[in-house]
C-alpha cells in the first residue's frame, strides 16, 4: 500500500486495510515452472534465448526463439533419449504446454510395441554403434527370393540405412547392401568412377551376369554412385538395369555450392555422435567432391525412377530460399542425363522418403520399360512431355 486509509475524521479506517493472508497460506506465482519437467525445459529456454526468467505461460516464440532454436531444442530432447518431432515443438509453444506434450509423448512410447517406436530413432542407435568388420556387400535381408536388388549407400552412413526396407521386401526381393567404402579406408576414393568401379568388381564378383536384370536403388548421394555404377554396366555390355533414386540431385547448384564444414550442425541434429560422427566428419570433403561429378559415360539403356520428397524435411528449409529451390526442381536435375524419367512425387520430405517402402518395393517389383506405361501416373508423363 502506498499510503494508509484514513476516515473523514483523519482517524485510521480499518475497515479499508486489505485482509491479511490465512494463517499459514503461501502466495503462489502461477507463472512459476511447477514441475520439474517444465523446471528443466524453462533452463533450456534461458540458455537458448538468452533469457533470465521464464514463465510456464510464456510462448518460445514470443521470447525471440525461432526455427534454428527449435532445432537445438530437439536435439537437447534427443540427447536425453526424447525423440518428439519439431512440429510438436512448434504446435506447442509455451512452456506448460511444451512440457506436456513431451510428457504425453514419452509416456505414448514406454507403452508402445517395438514395431511402432520411431524407426528413426531405432536406426540412429543402430549407425551409432560401428560394425564388428566391414564387409563391403551386405546382406539387409535373409529372403529366398532370385530376384536382387542393391541398395547403394548416401553420404554421412552405411548401407545399414536400408535394414527396413529390405525387410519390407524379403517376401519379394532379396537386398543386398553396398556399403560406404570411404567411412572406413583411408585413403578415401575420391573419384565418381573409381568408387564406382570399385564397387562394380565386388558385385560382378558375386555372379552377377549380363543376362541378369539388375536393380539398383540410392538415396541422396547413394543414387549418384548408382548412376555411375549403372554407367559402367552398360559399358560390360548389361542392357535391362533399372536405378530407383530417393531424392537423388544431378549437377545442380545445391552440389557445387556445398561447403565443408556445414555437416557437424547436420549430423548434431539427427543424433549421430561420436565415432560414427567422426567417420563421416572425415569423409564429408570426399562426399561433396563426389557428388559434384557426372556420370563418365552418356546412359543409353538404362531405366531411372526418381522418388522427389515434395515436403520440407523442417521448418527453416520452408523459410529459406535454398529451401524453395529445392523442392521447386521438377526432375531434381536428372534431365541432364538425357534419357527418359519416370518420375514419382511422393509425400515425405528428404529423410522420411526411405519410409515409403510400399511404392518403392513397386517400382523395384515392375518389368515394363515402355515410357507411356499404365504404371506411369499422369503426373509423370505431363512432366516428361514438359
């Protein structure tokens, strides 16, 4: 009170002093963090935000967090073993509400089947861990099936990435990983060719025959390396090969303005640490050099598939230029190659589409090599008459 009540007479007016509290009561701050959970992620905030104080309603946003503070806050969460999507980061913003949607989301994944735990949160445990020994061909499934398909490892991993998928297709197809030569030799081979050929030797050896179809599968930089490969076959005289691509880019400007020194941000965000950080630190050079060169021989006979991720994989791709280039790219470059494209939007984003087992175990599965098949959606032939 600034001053005491007084009555007309100028006497004290009691009846105007506030009540004093209940014997015993505590006045509380509703806006006080009540939990620890909510304790803990209010320290986070401060750190992030350069805050001093901050209030279970307070709104991340409202206190100068944006898409890149998100991202470091998911990756706080995934440390901890707390695998909550950024969108759930972004759908819940203050404090409280925060704090129980990872309360919520936790408490969803203690009770969970093994089969319905984040696949990515399984698969980052698993590349976490480095192989007893490298084996250049890998075996992802144990079907009985003829048929073969070669999964062709991305930058940063091994072919392990592909261990659900092939599972997903052990009753039709048996899958056979090419794993990351680079992230275990030194010297690294630094040559789209020479990796490539590499690899070829080990596969030919294996028994592959020119009267065999061969399917080969990549995402990312996987798929340049297939390209390569499938290069090479045509030259030993292999005329029926098909390349299925994830989100695979061709002699793009997102290749040749790649910078070294961009990877350790990335690799902190999906939760790759320690050795299997360090490996793919030590090959990034090598990757982006790779990915920077064409295919050393015009393809004639080979068939490509491109699976494009029409998502953005986080909110800051959507606010950022490169962003809308990207997913703006019809064929993600591969008209350069010159031969005919069936291409398939899907809806996933750059990381998600390895997910999307059942239209690529159907591409991997289909024989037809006609351009104007019924198999081809619509969406793909307008795009190729474009």
């Amino acid at each position: 009170m600034n001053a005491m009540p007084l009555s007309a007479n100028g006497k004290l007016d009691r009846r105007a002093l506030p009540k004093p509290p209940a014997r015993g009561a505590v006045q509380i701050d509703n806006n006080q963090p009540l939990s620890a959970d909510e304790q803990r992620l209010a320290d986070w905030w401060k750190e992030l935000l350069s805050v001093e104080h901050v209030g279970r309603n307070d709104d991340f946003f409202t206190l100068g967090g944006h898409s890149i503070h998100a991202i470091q806050l998911m990756v706080r969460l995934r440390r901890k073993g707390i695998w909550v999507e950024i969108n759930t980061l972004y759908a819940h913003s203050t404090l409280a509400s925060q704090a129980l949607a990872i309360r919520n989301y936790t408490e969803a994944q203690k009770h969970a089947p093994d089969e319905v735990v984040n696949p990515v949160q399984k698969l980052i445990a698993q590349l976490n861990h480095a192989p007893e020994a490298f084996r250049l061909l890998q075996p992802l499934n144990s079907s009985a099936a003829k048929e073969r398909v070669w999964m062709v490892h991305p930058s940063v991993v091994g072919s392990d990435i592909y261990r659900d998928l092939a599972q997903a297709l052990s009753d039709r197809l048996s899958v056979i990983g090419i794993n990351n030569y680079n992230l275990y030799h030194q010297p690294q081979i630094a040559s789209l060719e020479g990796l490539a050929s590499h690899y070829l030797q080990e596969m030919m050896a294996s028994g592959l025959t020119p009267d065999q179809p061969v399917r080969l599968l990549g995402w990312s930089l996987g798929g340049n390396i297939a390209l390569e490969i499938a290069s090479q076959l045509e030259g030993h005289g292999y005329r029926h090969i098909h390349v299925c691509l994830l989100d695979t880019v061709y002699q793009t400007e997102f290749q040749f303005s790649a910078q070294v020194g961009t990877l350790g941000s990335i690799l902190q965000m999906i939760g790759i640490e320690e050795d299997a950080a360090q490996r793919a630190l030590m090959a990034e050079q090598t990757d982006i050099l790779l990915g920077q060169q064409p295919v050393s021989t015009p393809l004639q006979h080979t068939r490509i598939t491109l699976f494009k991720a029409m998502q953005f994989a986080t909110p800051g791709e959507y606010e950022s230029e490169e962003g809308q280039k990207m997913l703006s790219m019809a064929d993600n470059g591969l008209a350069a190659l010159g031969i005919p494209l069936q291409l398939m939007p899907m809806e996933a984003n750059h990381f998600s589409i390895i997910h999307c087992h059942h239209e690529i175990g159907a591409a991997l599965l289909s024989t037809t090599h006609s351009s104007e098949s019924a198999d081809v959606p619509e969406v793909t032939r307008m795009k190729r008459r474009a």
